[in-house]
C-alpha cells in the first residue's frame, strides 16, 4: 500500500472519485414511506401516541421550570450555552429546589458554549447535590467538536428541545434587538426514550456511567388523547462527527427530498452546502413552494451573514424566495414539509452542524404540529423583509 501511495495509487487506487454525499430519488412525506425512509437513512423509527406543547421564546423558561418542579426521580440536561443570568437563575431554582429533594439531576455543557460556567453555574449546582459536567473539556487538544444539542429530560417521560439556550438573549418575544427569536417543542411520550439516549451517550462520555433503568420508563402506553391511529407520531435524531457525513447532513437532505408541495425552512446560520443547495435548486424548479427565513442584520455571527448572502442569487434564480428577519436574531431550526411534516431541533445548514458537532432535533408527523409551524412562520414573516434580486445582487 505504501509503495503503491508513492507511486500514485498506480494500480491501488479506484477509478471513481469520492463525491459528497447526495440523497437521490422520491421520498414520501408521511405515512409509512416518510417511516422507512428515515429508519434506512438515520436508523431511528417512528414512533406513535406522543403529544406537543410548543415553548416559544422566553416561554421555554417558564415550561422547563415547572416541568422540572414535576420531577419525582430524574433531570438530566445538556446544553451547549449556559450563562448566568435571569434565564439561569430560573432553571437553576427550579433544579436545585428537586435536588435538594433526592430526585437526580445531571447537566452537562458544552465549555465553548458556556465560558463562565463551570465558575458561576456549576457550584451551585454541585451544593444542591447535582452532578455537572464539562463536555469534552478545553483547552487540551481543542478542535471543534462541540456539544450543540439541547435537551431537558424530566423522568424520561417529558422533554424539552429546540433551539434554545440558557442565556437571557432567549427571554422575551423575538421582536426586540436583545430578545431572540426561536422555537422550542415540549414531547411527552414514547419518542422520549429516543431522546433520552441522545443524553445517555453524552453523559457516558463525560463520566463513563450508564444512566438507570428508571430513566428508561415503559412508554408503550398511549397518550390521553392521543390513540388515534397515525397522530403524534415522532423521532428524534441523534448526529454526532463523522468525517463522511453525518446523520445531521443525511436527515437535512432527507426532509428537502421529501417536499413535494411546500418546503418552509426557518434556519438561524443559513450557509448550505453544495449537495444541499443543488437539492434546494431541483424542488424549487419542480413546482415546490421552497421558502427561507434566515438572520438579517442582526446576527450573533457577522461571518455567517456574509456567506449566508452569497448563496441568495443561484436560490432565487431557481424560485426560492428568501426573507430576512428584522427585530432581532432569528434562531430557530426548523422545517416544514407539505402539510404534516415538521423538524425542530439543534440542526444548523452549516458546515459545524454537518461535519463536527453533536446535534439533535425531533421529526414530528402530525397534523397539530404542521399548522401550529405553519401560523409561526407567517408570523414571523410578518416581521422579515423578502430579498429580491437586484437586492442579493448588490
């Protein structure tokens, strides 16, 4: 093999040339065709009988605090920011108010995420009886494989994701320059098993422990309300680095692939990829109403800004129209598909969420689901600019 390297791979090396990962072909939207595409594409299957409670904005903070004031055995939470402040100080009352009590509570933050944490935050924590961690702690050998997801697990039977953070920017409505816009989903069912595991791995890289079998309910039983045959259903989809592609990039092309009437996209860091931006092309010129509400001037990452522009003249020349939200970031990561498909989660179309971090976000099959993302994403266009030509031009 060493000879055959330095002499140019002469009879070792194959004649076709790697390529980036692209997703081909129809996939189904719902029912069982959505079912068994994701299952081959990400190895995770859907689940029936779960029920939603979307926590927009600040309102996260008021969900996760009193559903963690529900917790009779368990809290587990990781995060990528945690910051003091307001929104701290309400999350960690409510912790320390369940600790304190006996009911475990794990949490674990990403270090580059959550710089003050480990001296404002975690004694704290600690002094209530918590256990806390650092993921993958700097600066030794640092590269940028970071701890991106957000989750909050009470009993594994409730749990909180989205886009969210523990920092004060995510308090209020998202239509002022220092209140963020996101979007955040309460689950409560059997696709929490799911996203408890996406904790569990975290938290044995971190301490090396396996969590107990209590975190781990039986959640065969459906929902109140929630029986019926084909509502609630839901995955989550766990990705962490791989340095071919990841389950992020697989389930971001799988949803675009899906689209056959409407691809909606809420994205905070809009920089897709080539692969991404031919996909995004092609269901634009098949008749897909694609549309994509990104940052505007206000952005945590001026970077991303730039680049996020310079992919706006090969999307509107095909037919996507593009909105730039005004009051404030716009950090949601959501999509919807058609009429009953919805992502919400962690995912960012950037190279950081494709390529090195851990990420999360939930598929959610459901009617309620679709028009409740529906009312928020022409809410929230009620307060962006469309960009037409001339102007990505300039």
């Amino acid at each position: 093999m060493v000879a055959a390297v330095m002499t140019g791979c002469a009879a070792a090396c194959t004649k076709e040339r790697p390529k980036p990962f692209q997703l081909k072909g129809p996939v189904g939207s719902h029912g069982p065709g959505l079912a068994v595409a994701l299952y081959q594409t990400v190895g995770v299957r859907m689940v029936p009988s779960n029920h939603i409670q979307w926590a927009n904005n600040g309102a996260v903070f008021d969900t996760i605090a009193a559903e963690m004031k529900k917790a009779r055995s368990s809290i587990n939470v990781v995060m990528f920011i945690w910051r003091p402040g307001r929104a701290s100080d309400q999350v960690l009352a409510a912790l320390t108010e369940r600790a304190r009590d006996g009911v475990a509570c794990r949490v674990l933050v990403d270090p580059l995420g959550s710089p003050n944490f480990e001296a404002e935050v975690k004694p704290k924590l600690e002094a209530a009886g918590c256990r806390a961690h650092l993921f993958r702690p700097l600066p030794a050998d640092e590269n940028l494989a970071r701890n991106h997801r957000k989750l909050v697990i009470v009993d594994g039977r409730v749990a909180v994701t989205g886009g969210l953070a523990i920092q004060d920017e995510w308090l209020g409505n998202g239509l002022s320059e220092k209140q963020w816009r996101d979007t955040n989903v309460r689950v409560v069912g059997p696709v929490v098993a799911q996203m408890q595991q996406a904790f569990a791995e975290n938290w044995q890289e971190a301490s090396g422990e396996l969590l107990p079998e209590t975190d781990f309910p039986t959640l065969a039983q459906p929902v109140p309300g929630m029986d019926g045959a084909g509502e609630g259903w839901a995955a989550f989809v766990g990705s962490t680095a791989n340095p071919e592609v990841t389950r992020a990039e697989r389930l971001t092309q799988l949803m675009v692939r899906a689209a056959q009437k409407r691809l909606w996209i809420a994205q905070s860091y809009f920089t897709p990829n080539e692969a991404l931006t031919k996909q995004l092309v092609e269901r634009a010129r098949a008749g897909v109403d694609v549309r994509v509400l990104a940052p505007g001037d206000f952005n945590d990452q001026k970077v991303i800004t730039l680049a996020q522009r310079a992919s706006y003249d090969t999307l509107l020349e095909a037919g996507v129209r593009i909105w730039e939200y005004q009051p404030s970031m716009m950090h949601a990561k959501t999509m919807l598909v058609d009429d009953r498909l919805v992502l919400v989660g962690s995912i960012n179309y950037d190279p950081l969420s494709f390529n090195l971090l851990e990420e999360g976000s939930l598929v959610l099959e459901d009617d309620e689901a679709a028009r409740s993302m529906e009312a928020f994403f022409l809410e929230d266009l009620s307060h962006a600019r469309e960009v037409r030509a001339e102007q990505a031009a300039r």
